[in-house]
C-alpha cells in the first residue's frame, strides 16, 4: 500500500528485432513508454563507453525518430472496418497473440478477402441507408404542403411567381406576421417544427423576389429541404409514393442485414484472427514511434517497476547482441511517474485521490488514510442498515459494469450498514434494531464531541503524514520547523492539552497549563524564525532569500492564519456529528407527515419516499461533505499531488 518504485529501462538492439521486441513489450504490458529521441536529445539516454557498443555510440549521430517512420493508419482503418461491421463486439485476445501466429501478411490477406466477400452487401445496405435517410427528408418537407390542392409540377412552373418554404424561430414568427402588410409576398403559415420554429410558405412575385430573400435573411428563415423535381403530383399522393417507397425499402434492408449477420457469424473466427493480429500491428507501430532509430540499431526506453527487472532480462536475454540497462529514480533520468500499490479494499479509492492530483514519486500515497478516514466519516453521517445496503447495491451494480466510483459507492453502502447496526436504525426507523452505541438524537452531546475526536485524531495523523513527507524530500524548514512540521504538530498538541487541561477532560491543569503555555509559545517563535533558523543549521546563505523586514512580515500573517486554521480545521469536522442527527432529524420529520396524514397507503407512500429522498439527495451530500473534509481539512496539510501517473502501454495504445 505506496508508491511503488519505477527505474527507467534504456535499450539498444539490432533493428531486425524490433517487431519481435515491441511485441514482447506490448505483452509485457506494465511498461510506460518514454520518446527515446527525447531521452537521448537530453542526456538522459547514456551509453558506456566501450569498445563492444561503438556502434551503437556511432549511431547516436545519425538517429531518426520513430515518429517520422512508423504510420499505423492503415492498419487502424481495417481494424475499425471489422469492428464496425461486429458492432464492437470484437476484442483484442493478449493470450491468443502471445500464443499463436501473428503473420501480417496473412492477416491483412485474409481481412481484404473477408472485406470483399461483404462489399456487395454492405454497399446496398449503405445505398438503402442514404436512400432512407433522403425519403425521410422528402416527407418531413412535402408533409407540410398535404392540403395544398395542387400538383407541384404547377408550382414548379409557374411563370411569374416562385415559392419556398422555411422556418423561422417564434420570435421572428412574430415579427414576420406583424410585417405582413409591408412584405411583398403572400405568406402561409403551414406548421410547426419539433424544435419549436414555426415553418411558413413564402410565394413572392419574380420581379420581388430579391426584396423578399432580403427580408427573409434578416429573420434567419431556414429552407426546408428534401423537396425533388422526381415529384410532381399533389403532395398527398407524393407523400403515399414515399410511404410505399420507405416500405419497399425497409423490407429489403431487412433481408439483406438478415443475410449479412449469417455471413458475418460465418467469418467470425477469421474476423476475430485478423482483428487481433491487425490490432496487434497497429499498436506495435505506435510503439515503434516512441523509438530512436539508426541503420543498423533501434533505441527504446520506458519506466517499468523495479520489482520487473527480472523480468525484462529474462525478456532482453532473448535477442542476440541486445544492451539494456537500467537507472533509477536519483540518477537524473527525468521526474518518474507514480505507479500506485494498493489492495482490493483501497484500490478503487485511488479514483478520489486522482481527482485531487497524482501523488509524487518520492510522496505517501494517501489511499489507505482516505480510504479509512472517508469510509468512517461516511458511515458516521449515513448510518442506517436498510439504506446503506440499497447503497451497497447500487454500487455493486455500477462496479460490475465498469464504473469505479460504483465500487467506491459498495465500501461506503457497507460502512453506513455498519454505523446503522451502531446506531438501531434500518430504513429510518429505530424501533426495530437495539443500538450497539448510541442513538444519536438521544445523545447528541456525545455524537458532537465524538465528531470533533475525530476530526482531532485524523488531523494529528494528517501532520505525521506531512512531516514524512516533506523529511523525504529533505524540506528541514518546513518538516521541522514548518506549520505542518513536527513544530506544527507539537504546538498543535500542546493547545489541545492546554484546551484539555482547563475543561476537566486531562487533571493536573495547575502543574502542566503553564508548561505547555511556555512550550507553545517557543514553537510558535520556531516556526516564526524557520527559514533563518533552518538555513544557519544547514550552513546556507544567506539567512532569508528575501530581506528580513519582508519575511517577518510575511512570517507573521502565515503564523496568524495558521493558529487560526488550527481552529478551523478542528471544529469542521463537527459537521460529522451534525449530518449524523440531520440524518436522522429528516427522516423523522417525514414520520411525523406520515402519522398525520392518517392514511395507511399514503402514509406508506410517504415513507417509501422518504427513503428513496435520503438515499439519492443526503447520500450525495455526505459523500461531497466527507470528501470536503478530506481534501481542504486534511489534503491541504501533507499532500501536493503533482506527480506523473504511470500510464502503461495498453492505457497509452488506442486505436479508435
């Protein structure tokens, strides 16, 4: 449950083996590629210097990118092709390829035959399609016309006058009637469109006619097309033509999609092989774009755990005259990207920790602590056995069809189901269950102050993680003597005890207030002086990177604004204990509606709706108030989230 370490993997190897090599590397699959020319173009890509790697030190100075070589396209049309015609039901089988006969000729053979045994059919099928899609059009246009007595061939020729037809928007509709008496043309309106414009036949003398499109482009009229000279009756029987034309049509786009399916079903095994060995192709090219190239060698880099180093020389051991190497994290090879390691139960929480930023490389991941902390903080706020495993459901449901935060959703269903058993309560009601705590409503002194225990608890936990954190990246003035250091914690705890010491909860407050008085004011003066303290300890100069006037100034509001965030922070976390009573209190407050309604069906209606009201509404809430409480309470003291996500080669590869 951390950071999982990543070393940075170089390879050289003779070209004749790269297809076999970015193969082997696409199975691999836990590898994010790097540009290799951008490694070597910055130093990072180092050779030593001997005489067996000559060559490959020679070929530094002719090197071409991959990117202006490789050219996947091809490969990726034919592909989208086959899924297209499989409705995506075709997937890239990694076992399969790692297995069996990947031959690109072959491949690309069998895909053209396949292509061209279904061109006739999928060609009248898109002719039928277009032909469909023209038919719909003519009807939508000549449906308008329906009681125009009148054959259109008439229309068409009439001499002296044009006509057309559009819309216009209800606006201009009202100002294209109140225009009527100025416009030089006869208007009708004729209908309305499902957008809400209303759609009128303008017939305007020729002599006019540029008068009137004057005037009808200053309303934004829009032509409705799908008219045709094909039809020149009167437009009820051109609507009866069109009817029997689409009939026609539908009839005969059925038999050939029902012929197509059985051929497609047919070829499925050989469409499936070149699927894959397509697929295969095309992401083994962008691959190779990543690459370096000279005559005779290819260059390629990429992160890799460093728990898989084996497993790459297991890899390299294979191709003859192959130079790989590896450095890690502190030896200048560029900012690694985070690769996260977590088990089943946190994993699915790393979606919220994403949404703040990716922890660094050289950072806690704080996963687990968010994945506890907002689990706890939700179940206290949402507790309720019935409710929290209808959430539960709901999640299971969602995380079964590939939404992760469904998953996120399950755990928390199960935390409220556990506070409920905690509090009596399922369904809202809390005459069924005998509490394992508290009642909340009847204790609500204890739900408040267990609230701020919390919040105190997870706070403190809040500036261990900052000081590790900051300790690992060698931040001695604010690890130490910083706010969220160990100076800001211990003066932190030392206003607790002082808070402590005068409201009873800890005795002896004459013998230790005093003490911990004198404590907290010489951490406030460290953390006052940390920069000038901090760099005469690591021997730097000079003391203050500005002038002094101007840090103690500076110091001064941050040491203000931090004791008062100390307050802040702590007395937050009450809303934990309120959502816990509101939650309660609302649905209360719908069984006191029910009881007077003194209807049975509505009072169980009323209920039913309560229920389905909390759930949707003050789940999302709590949800959002939990995460709040993570993300500015405690994110805000230990975690910067501004590392690289490892992305590994099938999130980076897409051929779509």
């Amino acid at each position: 449950m951390a950071v999982e370490n990543v070393i940075m993997m170089d390879v050289v190897g003779k070209i004749k083996y790269v297809d076999k090599f970015a193969k082997d590397i696409f199975l691999f699959n836990d590898i994010q590629i790097v540009d290799a020319m951008h490694e070597i173009d910055s130093g990072r890509f180092i050779l030593p210097i001997r005489e067996e790697n000559m060559g490959e030190l020679l070929g530094f100075a002719q090197l071409v990118s991959g990117e202006t070589m490789m050219d996947e396209k091809s490969f990726v049309k034919t592909v989208n092709k086959l899924n297209e015609l499989y409705k995506g039901s075709l997937n890239l089988d990694m076992v399969s390829l790692a297995k069996g006969d990947t031959d690109l000729g072959r491949a690309l053979s069998k895909a053209k035959e396949f292509e061209n045994n279904l061109v006739l059919e999928y060609g009248e099928i898109k002719d039928i399609n277009d032909r469909l899609e023209a038919l719909e059009k003519s009807k939508a246009a000549y449906t308008y016309l329906d009681e125009l007595d009148a054959n259109m061939s008439e229309l068409d020729s009439l001499e002296n006058f044009s006509y057309s037809l559009g819309s216009v928007t209800k606006d201009n509709a009202a100002r294209l009637k109140s225009i009527y008496n100025s416009v030089t043309s006869i208007v009708f309106h004729v209908g309305n469109q499902k957008d809400n414009e209303e759609v009128f036949m303008i017939v305007s003398p020729r002599d006019l006619e540029i008068e009137s499109q004057r005037i009808l482009k200053a309303l934004n009229f829009k032509p409705i097309e799908g008219f045709s000279d094909e039809y020149t009756e009167t437009p009820r029987i051109i609507l009866d033509k069109i009817n029997q034309e689409i009939k026609q049509h539908n009839e005969i786009k059925s038999k050939l999609l029902v012929d197509l399916n059985i051929h497609l079903e047919e070829n499925r095994n050989d469409a499936t092989d070149s699927f894959n060995t397509l697929s295969l192709y095309g992401n083994l090219s962008i691959i190779k774009k990543y690459m370096a190239f000279s005559d005779e060698n290819f260059y390629f880099s990429g992160w890799i755990s460093k728990r898989d180093k084996q497993r790459m020389e297991a890899i390299a051991a294979k191709y003859p005259e192959l130079i790989i190497m590896f450095s890690d994290t502190n030896s200048g090879s560029g900012k690694p990207p985070t690769k996260l390691k977590n088990n089943w139960l946190f994993r699915p929480f790393e979606t919220l920790v994403k949404m703040y930023g990716v922890p660094s490389f050289n950072e806690l991941d704080p996963t687990p602590f968010l994945s506890i902390t907002y689990m706890f903080c939700f179940g206290f706020m949402f507790g309720d056995v019935g409710q929290g495993l209808v959430l539960a459901l709901a999640g299971l449901i969602l995380g079964k069809r590939g939404v992760e935060l469904g998953k996120v959703l399950f755990r928390l269903g199960l935390c409220s189901t556990v506070f409920g058993f905690m509090y009596g309560s399922i369904f809202g009601f809390e005459e069924v269950l005998h509490p394992l705590w508290i009642r909340p409503f009847d204790e609500i002194n204890t739900i408040l102050l267990a609230a701020v225990m919390i919040g105190i608890v997870m706070l403190l936990m809040a500036y261990v993680y900052s000081i590790i954190n900051k300790l690992k990246k060698h931040e001695i003035k604010e690890g130490v003597f910083g706010k969220n250091g160990i100076c800001g914690l211990a003066l932190y705890a030392s206003i607790l005890g002082i808070v402590g010491l005068n409201f009873g909860i800890i005795p002896f407050a004459g013998v230790l207030t005093p003490m911990l008085i004198i404590l907290a004011i010489v951490l406030v003066f460290l953390v006052l002086i940390r920069e000038p303290l901090a760099n005469y300890l690591m021997k730097k100069k000079p003391l203050y990177e500005e002038t002094a006037s101007e840090y103690y100034v500076e110091s001064g509001f941050e040491l203000f604004e931090m004791l008062l965030g100390m307050l802040s922070n702590t007395l937050s976390f009450i809303r934990i204990g309120a959502f816990a009573l509101t939650h309660v209190g609302l649905f209360m407050a719908f069984q006191t509606l029910a009881i007077m309604v003194q209807n049975g069906v509505i009072s169980v209606g009323i209920l039913i709706f309560a229920n389905i009201f909390i759930i949707a509404l003050e789940g999302l809430i709590v949800g959002i108030q939990a995460l709040r409480l993570q993300f500015y309470e405690l994110f805000s003291k230990y975690y910067s989230g501004d590392g690289i996500e490892f992305k590994p080669v099938d999130l980076e590869i897409n051929l779509n």
